[in-house]
C-alpha cells in the first residue's frame, strides 16, 4: 500500500460520519436537488450523501461519487433499482 493513502479509509469513515451528524442537526439545511432528495457533500472527499427527509429521520438512499451520473441516486431513492439484500446469518 502507498504510504500517502494509509489511513483514508478511516479518514472517509469520519468524513461520512460528520455528514450524518450534520444532516441529523440541520437536515432542511440541504437545498433539494431533486424531488424531494438532498445531498450533502463530504469534506475532504469527491463524494456525496443523497438523503431524504421523513417525518420520524433523514433516510440516506445513496453515497455517490461526484463523477457518478444522479440518476443512481434518483433511481434508489425511486425503488426504480433493487438494493441488493444482506446476506442470511
């Protein structure tokens, strides 16, 4: 492994885990990009949170690399794809 890129696995993990505490806080502070779902970028990485608000939580549908086409995130957040299952313990 390169030894600039040990450690930004942890590093995106935090990353991912300062967007949800920001989306949790202030989750309408995120302008709708499309019908109802938001997105948060990430700092420090070329990736983003796709989210929707209900009324009980936020619901993340999506973490997307900028250079990926929306329609991802848009196709989940519309069940138009299937998310794939966990597998049986």
């Amino acid at each position: 492994m390169n030894e600039s890129a040990k450690g930004f696995g942890g590093e995106f993990y935090d990353r991912v885990n300062e967007a949800l505490a920001s989306i949790e806080v202030n989750p309408q502070g995120y302008a709708v990009v499309f019908d109802a779902l938001r997105k948060c970028h990430l700092r420090q990485f070329p990736y983003s949170l796709w989210f929707k608000l209900r009324e009980d939580n936020s619901l993340v549908v999506a973490c997307l690399h900028s250079k990926r086409d929306s329609r991802l995130a848009r196709e989940r957040a519309a069940r138009i794809i299937s998310l794939p299952k966990p597998p049986e313990p």
